[in-house]
C-alpha cells in the first residue's frame, strides 16, 4: 500500500488546523503584544503550533499501522512529543514555572528513552562506542536541550519552521542516497506537518508557534535523530551538523550569559538572530539566510560524513567553526545594546 498521499493530506490538515487556531487565538485574546524583549512589532496571535503537534501525531499514528515505524518509536516519540507539546499548550495560555517546564521536559526525555532502549551506538574517529549508561545521561540532556533551544529560537518570523522543514528535507535526501529510504518517512511527514503552518508563519506571520510547538519540534527532531542512529552511527553526527544553525547560536549565547551571571530562563532577545533581524531591519532576510546556510554548507558536509567517510566529529568541527563566527559578528549573548549598528 502506497503512503504517498500522507504528504499533501498532512500538510493540507496542517494549513487548516493553523486557520481554525488562528480564529481560536484570535477569540480567546491569545496574543503576543510586542514588549522591550520582542523582535515583532505588530500585536499577533500565537498557538498555532498546535496545528503541527496534532498533524504529525496522526502522521505517527498513520506510519505505525502502516508498519513503516515500530512500536517502541511510535509510543516513544508521540508519548514524549504529547507531553512536551501539552506543557507549551498551558504555558501559552498562562504560565508555569520554569522548573516544572523542566521537570517535565526530563520526563518526556525520560520517557522516548526508555521506549528506544536509551542511546544507540555512537561512531568517533572510525571507532564505534557503546557508551551504555553514560551515554544515556548524555542522551537525555540532549533532548532537553534541544527542545529548549528550540524554544529559545523561536523567535522571528518563520525561522524555526524553515529550520524544521530545511534540516527535515536534507536527513530525508541522506536517507535516500544512502540506501536508507525507509527513514524517510518520520522527518518527510514532519516537514509536511510544518509546511502547512508555514504558510501562515512565514514573514511577516500572521501567527506564532509558541511554545507547543516550538517544545515538541525541537524533541522530535531529537528522537527522530536517535531513531536514525540506530540504523546507522554516522546518522547521529548528520543530525548534529544538519542542526548546527540552532545549536550554535543558542548555546554560544547560553554560555554567555551564564558567565555574565544572568538569569537564564528570563526572556531576553540577545541570540545572534535576534541582532540580525535588528541590524537589517527585517526578519524574512534572517530566516531565508538560515535556509541557505542548512542547504548550501551544512547539507554537504553532511553528504561527506555519510557518503564520503568524513569523520562525524571532524564534520561538526567544520560546519560549526563558520557558525561561530557568525554568532560573534552577530553579537550572540551580548548585552542588548540599542546603538548596534550594521
């Protein structure tokens, strides 16, 4: 039986679901009025990543009765992604206190982990590691991060579902050239999930993810980055770099503020991104930039650790050494200082 027809159904439901969410925000007075920590200056409704979370869950449903994912992926990944997307869902509609958001965020780490068998095997340096427990502690801060970071991220118009759909169309073409086309269904139905909303999201947005959303991309696209280094090591190491635009930036900025003594879990608009929106005075530059980059340097490098037999953490070291570059002429983690100019 042909699955095909998922991609424009899943993406279609998608659009419609951020049309009906967006009439909801608009009801329900959900709206994100631009303050001294905002990158937006119109007041605009949020939430609409719900229209992502319940898209690609009926994906997931849908792949595993067609037996194109397992059971311990599909209890696993949807288990973590309800949880981290219903916690976004309430902080959205009114607020819950950042070490309950994290708690929660280690349970649904906790939880996929658990269903997948914790860290698959990882390659270093031509050597394939086991790393057994330690790897696990590893794995699950990793999730964690990588859902907040998204969270962290989501900050302009449109850029953190160009990073879904960009980096989620480039694992699918690694897949493929790789012998691995039965991967490809878990970040090709994510793309389409996101591609719907999209479409009301892209600069200038007439709606905003929110947390949601931004929570439940960022531990999906770490599970599915686990799933696929199950079947192949140097999938990790792909994930990592193909993820490199968003990593970079929000730690780099992290460990700046944490040596500065800030509170970290205030909201503030100090990201590399966030300057540049500013220092060129639009967001679409931003966000259309971030596409290129994932497309045009980081796909390839990713080629070369899958195909070429590039090691995958010289390959990180590459891909993120121009990133940081750009982070520090982008001022990441400095303090928000008006006079920046161009």
């Amino acid at each position: 039986m042909s699955f095909w027809w998922l991609m424009p159904a899943i993406c279609c439901l998608s659009f419609c679901l951020t049309v009906v969410l967006r009439r909801y925000a608009l009801a329900r007075s959900m709206i994100d009025v631009p303050n001294e920590r905002s990158s937006h200056t119109v007041p605009t409704p949020r939430g609409g990543g719900v229209a992502i979370v319940v898209s690609f869950l009926i994906s997931l449903a849908l792949m595993w009765y067609g037996n194109l994912i397992d059971s311990h992926f599909f209890f696993g990944g949807a288990g973590a992604g309800l949880l981290v997307a219903a916690i976004g869902f309430m902080d959205d509609h009114g607020h819950i206190a950042a070490r309950w958001r994290l708690l929660g965020h280690f349970g649904a780490a906790a939880w996929v982990l658990f269903w997948i068998g914790g860290l698959p095997p990882v390659e270093v340096v031509g050597v394939v590691l086991n790393p057994s427990w330690a790897g696990n502690i590893f794995a699950l801060f990793y999730l964690v991060w990588l859902l907040n970071l998204y969270n962290f991220m989501d900050g302009i118009d449109g850029i953190a579902s160009i990073e879904a759909v960009s980096v989620c169309l480039g694992a699918c073409l690694l897949y493929w050239v790789s012998g691995h086309a039965g991967l490809v269904w878990g970040p090709l139905l994510l793309a389409m999930s996101v591609l719907g909303f999209l479409f009301l999201n892209f600069p200038p947005a007439k709606i905003f993810m929110g947390d949601a959303g931004s929570g439940f991309l960022g531990v999906v696209l770490g599970v599915l980055s686990l799933q696929a280094a199950s079947v192949e090591p140097r999938f990790f190491w792909a994930w990592v770099i193909l993820l490199g635009v968003f990593i970079v930036d929000a730690t780099f900025t992290l460990l700046r503020r944490l040596s500065r003594g800030d509170k970290v879990y205030e909201a503030h608009r100090s990201h590399a991104y966030q300057y540049a929106s500013r220092i060129h005075g639009q967001h679409l530059l931003v966000t259309v930039a971030v596409a290129i980059i994932n497309l045009f340097w980081l796909l390839p490098i990713a080629f070369c650790v899958v195909r070429v037999g590039m090691d995958g953490a010289v390959g990180v070291l590459i891909a993120y050494a121009p990133l940081l570059l750009i982070a520090l002429r982008y001022h990441a983690g400095e303090l928000e200082v008006k006079s920046i100019q161009p």
